[in-house]
C-alpha cells in the first residue's frame, strides 16, 4: 500500500464535520482532534516552523535546499467534511482491479454505486478504487488533498537530490461551510503564490470559479380567522411562493451546466405569519452575478408594492468572487500546474469551478491560489469514492510543481 493511502485511510477515521451557523472557529472542537494528529506528524517528519492557531489553522514549513532566490509556493488543504451527511465511523472499502459494474457498497442496506448513476467509474476499470460502506461519506472531500500534500513533502524531504524552493503548508478548518479563508493569515504563511488541493477527477486545474452570494428572504403575513380574512389575511407562505415563481424556472443547479449561473432554494419554512427561506446565487459573469442580485431585491420592491412595506425583506450577502481576475495577472502559476501534470503522464483537464474553494477567497487576500485535483468523485454524499492511482498521481505532481519552482527564478 502506498505510503498516501495510508495516511488517508487514518485520515478518514477522524469525524470532522463541520457545522453551518455557528459562532466560532473552528464550527468543531472535532477538527481540532485531526488538527493535533496532523501538528505531530509533520513534527516527526522534519517540517519547521509548525503551528496550530486557536482558530485551528495548522501552517509548517520545509525550507529549499536551492541557492538562488525562487518563488515560495504554499500547498493549502482543508480538514473539515461537509455537514450534509455523516462523516462518523467511515468504513472505507477497497475494490481492487476494478471490473466495470456496478458496485455493492452495502449488501444489507441494498446501497449500490451504480455505473448509471456515475458513468465516470468506467474511466477506472482496471483501477483500485476506495469507497464507503454507503452509510457515510468517505471524506477524500478534503482528507485526499491532505494525504497528498503530506506524501508529497515527505517525499521530498526524504529525497534532498529534488531541489526546490521553500514550501509552505496550511491546512484549514470550516471550507465546507464557505469560512474556510476566514482567520487565515496570509502574511504569517508568507507564501507567493499557493495551491489548494480539492479538486476532483484527475487532471483537473481550476483557477475560475463562481461569483457567491447567499441571500434570506423573511416574509411576514397577516392571519386572520379563514372563515372571515377575505382582503385581510396575508400568507406568507404564499407569497413565499409567488417571489420564487417571479425568479427564472430554468436556472437551477438542476437545468444548468459549464458556465450558466442559477439560483438555488437550499430551505423553506414557514406558515400564515412568517416564512423564512434561503438561497444561494451564482454566476462566473460578474454583470450577470450583479443583475441575479438586483433580480432578488425587485422582486422584493414589487412584492413589498403589492402587500406593504416590509412585507419581504431580503439579505443578500456575498461569499466569494471569481478568482480569475486575480490569477490571470499571474497566470503562470497556472502554465507551471499544467506543465507538472503532463511531465508526470497526466492530461490536464482546464475547467471552472461550479463551485468554490478556500483559494478563490485567498486570491482576492493577495495570496494567488488555483486549484489542483485530488481525484474524488461524487463529494457530500455516500457514492463518493476515490480510485487509488489518480490519489498518488496528486502526490507526484505536487512534487513537480516543487521541482518546477525551484528552477524559476523570482
């Protein structure tokens, strides 16, 4: 077994949910479990300068062995699983050289990863692929990335003929939950540039992902007795209804893909007196992004005109922006993960992020930040899996951006 399954395999042990709508950081006390293990182990393997913040973000050092002045590069994963389903007592499973068919994660429960439902996994017969037992998540979303980076410097300490430059490494809490970047201090990582490791299938290399908003919308009705409320009572519900009927019925996550934006209703509660529901908004395009916002607060305007004031209230607050803006001035941190890839057999697959990462926020705090694959497939739920070969391609080409570096001068 290769020396980065088995760091995940310990990994996944550790449950490190995180938890939205908590005041605190880290949202756990659970990551910081993982965290301490994490401190020590790069401790014992000859990292420098290592440290744990009381906000759980764990920074180490491996200084160059090169004599000339070159990019200091960061390597940056996160701890946290995401809080949709359990990450308690993952029972990974392996499935070694890979037939083709359908895969029987659970023979009692009838949980089966199907070929129609993942269509990629034929990508990996032939392969060894780690999955669940389907009543948890697996956590390679982001234990893959950590196992990674960690096999990956390792490797490098134990290997002095590999010259590089000095090598930050951060692994942070709360990214499931968009804090991920929160209490990150850029300045004490002192990086010039970084990678987060939290992409998906192999080959792939992010540096555009979505502009972010979350927006909660309140709607305060007016109950009366039904028999007697005509051109009285107010609903809320309803008029919960009638602001998600005025928002366009063909851009959800479900009718969308590459580049289109959407609206996503994440919950709704609510009865005659109050409603309460929330969404998140999305889009690469900046003007689009904008003109999505400013849908949301005239849908609000008109509502409000038609049943009173203060009958919708609408916040909107922004999460993350589309870090192209900031990578493109540097793109050559990109040009360099591309050029590492295919010297280590892999074909880089360009794509945007419908999503976000730690690094999209890192980029706009000066830290310029893609992202690289971890190999994981089908993330936040119980088919998520991880094929071994594409893991340990991770590990090689965080070695040969390394390597790259320390041959460019700053």
């Amino acid at each position: 077994m290769s020396k980065v399954v088995e760091k995940f395999l310990e990994y996944v042990k550790f449950d490190t949910q995180s938890e939205d709508g908590v005041d605190k950081c880290p949202s756990t006390e659970k990551q910081l479990v993982l965290a301490k293990v994490l401190v020590e182990e790069l401790k014992e393997i000859g990292m420098q300068d290592v440290s744990l913040d009381d906000n759980g973000y764990i920074m180490a050092t491996l200084p160059g062995n090169v004599d000339r002045d070159v990019p200091v590069i960061g390597f940056i994963a996160h701890m946290d699983t995401s809080p949709e389903i359990s990450g308690e007592n993952v029972n990974p499973k392996i499935i070694k050289n890979y037939d083709g068919s359908d895969i029987v994660l659970n023979e009692e429960k009838n949980i089966v990863l199907r070929v129609s439902e993942s269509p990629e996994l034929k990508d990996y017969v032939g392969k060894d692929i780690i999955a669940t037992d389907g009543t948890t998540l697996l956590g390679a979303d982001d234990k893959a990335g950590i196992a990674a980076i960690m096999a990956a410097i390792e490797h490098l300490i134990q290997h002095p003929e590999i010259k590089h430059g000095d090598i930050r490494v951060g692994f942070t809490p709360d990214e499931e939950i968009g804090c991920g970047a929160d209490h990150f201090d850029v300045a004490k990582f002192n990086a010039d540039l970084a990678y987060t490791v939290d992409g998906g299938a192999i080959g792939e290399l992010e540096y555009e992902n979505f502009n972010a908003a979350s927006a909660k919308v309140t709607v305060r009705g007016v109950n009366y007795h039904p028999g007697y409320s005509k051109n009285k009572m107010i609903n809320s519900a309803l008029v919960a209804n009638e602001f998600i009927s005025m928002l366009p019925a063909n851009e959800t996550p479900s009718t969308t893909e590459g580049y289109e934006g959407f609206y996503h209703l994440l919950s709704f509660n609510g009865g005659v007196e109050e409603t309460i529901f929330s969404y998140i908004i999305r889009d690469f395009d900046a003007q689009k992004f904008e003109k999505r916002k400013t849908l949301m607060q005239d849908i609000t305007n008109k509502l409000n005109e038609k049943y009173g004031d203060g009958c919708v209230v609408t916040e909107i607050k922004e999460q993350y922006r589309n870090m192209r803006e900031q990578i493109e001035p540097v793109k050559y941190v990109v040009d360099i993960a591309f050029q590492a890839m295919e010297e280590v057999g892999v074909k880089p697959i360009v794509r945007p992020i419908r999503g976000g990462t730690d690094g999209a926020r890192l980029s706009f705090m000066g830290l310029p930040t893609p992202n690289l694959f971890t190999g994981a497939h089908n993330w936040h739920g119980r088919f998520e899996y991880m094929p071994i070969q594409s893991m340990e391609k991770s590990v090689e080409v965080i070695v040969k951006i390394a390597e790259l570096y320390g041959k460019r001068e700053k």
